[in-house]
C-alpha cells in the first residue's frame, strides 16, 4: 500500500517567513492533492498536481511534484496569519487513468502550521 | 449553494450503541466518500461509492455499514459503537466523470466520542 510522510510534523514561523511542507511517497505518485483544515473545520482543496516537474501557484502558495514523482513540496512566501492550519496531502495509489470514477485517497498524517503575528 | 453537510456535528454515544451519520451534497456529484480522522493518523477511507447504487470498502470499514440513498445522499451506520470509533468523521464528495475532475469537497465532519 502507499505510505504519505509528511516534515515537518508542526512548524512555527513568524509572520512574513517562507516556510516549506515535504510530502514524501513510498510509491511513485499519480495526482497529488493539498487540502487544508482549519482546527474543527472541514479539508478546504488546494491544488491537484498531475505530471513529474508540475509547479502550481495560488496566491502565496507554490506546489511542485518531483520530476521522480515520489515527493511534492509546498512552499509559503510570505506567511500571514491566515495562513495557519493543517495541511494535508493526498494521493490515489491507482493514478488518475484507473477505471472507476471514484479516488481512494491516501492521505498523509499532516503538518500543522502556526503564524505569529 | 450549502456544498457537503453532515449531521450531527456532536455525539456522544455508549458502547454497544447504534447511530448513523448523515451527509448529504447539492453539487449533483457522482461519488460520496466517509473518512475518519485520528491524531497522528491523517485521514483514512471508511467506504466510498463510485455512484449512486454502489458501494465499496475503504481501508477500514470494519464495524460500520454505509447506505447511498440516491445520488444527494450518503449515510454512515455504526450498529454497535466501541470506543475505538471515537474519531471525527468526514464526508467527501467529487464529480468524477474525468481525470481531471477528482477534487474532493469536504463536509465540516462530526465529532464522535464513544465512551
């Protein structure tokens, strides 16, 4: 089965620091998903990365998935407060092409991110 | 336009107890998942359903039963509660008619305590 690492497990930055979250697969991976969750809240989709060497962006967060395909990092410049929270990959160890119209995910354990003001 | 939303959002149940989790989503979307989530665990799947009027296990469905009403709606049924349920679970849901159309919306979850 597909295993998801996430380092680090918790991080606290300062506000206004850049900060990066590893996602690392024991399998290559097809389609990895950032999500984050608030405290008490439900996943909130981040972005969805497909290919070997793709970078996404939205607003002050980067994703990139390794050329291998075998980790993604995520990367936050600029940290404010709003940015605080879990943040969660996901993988279907099946890949995006697999028969079906449903995604198994598997899910790393998260990385919890604090922002002081 | 309420996305995913389950009930209740609390509970607190007796072991030996049976409850079900309700989760319903007015994105007309084809496949429903349940995840659990626990300390240290990240998020498993419970069960999931493809469409509507199938079903299929998840990496751990032991101790629960799930029912996909019609397409809006699936339920979590836990017919014998035991302390190891206590977790916050999640509904999922995504349109799934494309590769690139996984995205999976979250609902707000229920927190469960089996005491």
């Amino acid at each position: 089965s597909q295993e998801l690492e996430q380092s680090p497990q918790s991080l606290i930055v300062q506000e206004g620091k850049n900060l990066t979250i590893n996602c690392t697969s024991s399998k290559t991976l097809y389609g990895l998903y950032w999500y984050k969750q608030k405290y008490g809240e439900g996943l909130i989709f981040l972005m969805m990365l497909q290919k070997g060497g793709e970078e996404k962006s939205h607003e002050k967060i980067t994703a990139k998935l390794d050329e291998k395909k075998q980790q993604s990092s995520l990367h936050i410049t600029a940290s404010q407060p709003s940015h605080a929270g879990i943040y969660l990959c996901g993988a279907d160890p099946r890949g995006v092409s697999a028969s079906g119209s449903a995604r198994q995910l598997t899910f790393g354990s998260g990385t919890q991110l604090t922002v002081l003001p | 336009n309420a996305g995913v939303t389950q009930t209740p959002k609390f509970q607190v149940l007796k072991t030996g107890q049976s409850m079900t989790l309700q989760c319903a989503q007015d994105m007309n979307h084809n496949s429903m998942y349940w995840y659990r989530q626990d300390p240290g665990m990240g998020l498993r799947l419970i069960y999931y359903s493809a469409s509507e009027g199938t079903t299929d296990k998840g990496e751990v469905p032991n101790g629960y039963n799930v029912s996909r009403l019609n397409k809006r709606e699936f339920s979590l049924r836990l017919e014998s509660a035991a302390p190891s349920q206590t977790s916050v679970y999640f509904c999922a849901s995504s349109e799934g008619l494309g590769p690139l159309t996984y995205e999976q919306y979250f609902g707000p979850g229920t927190r469960l305590t089996v005491t």
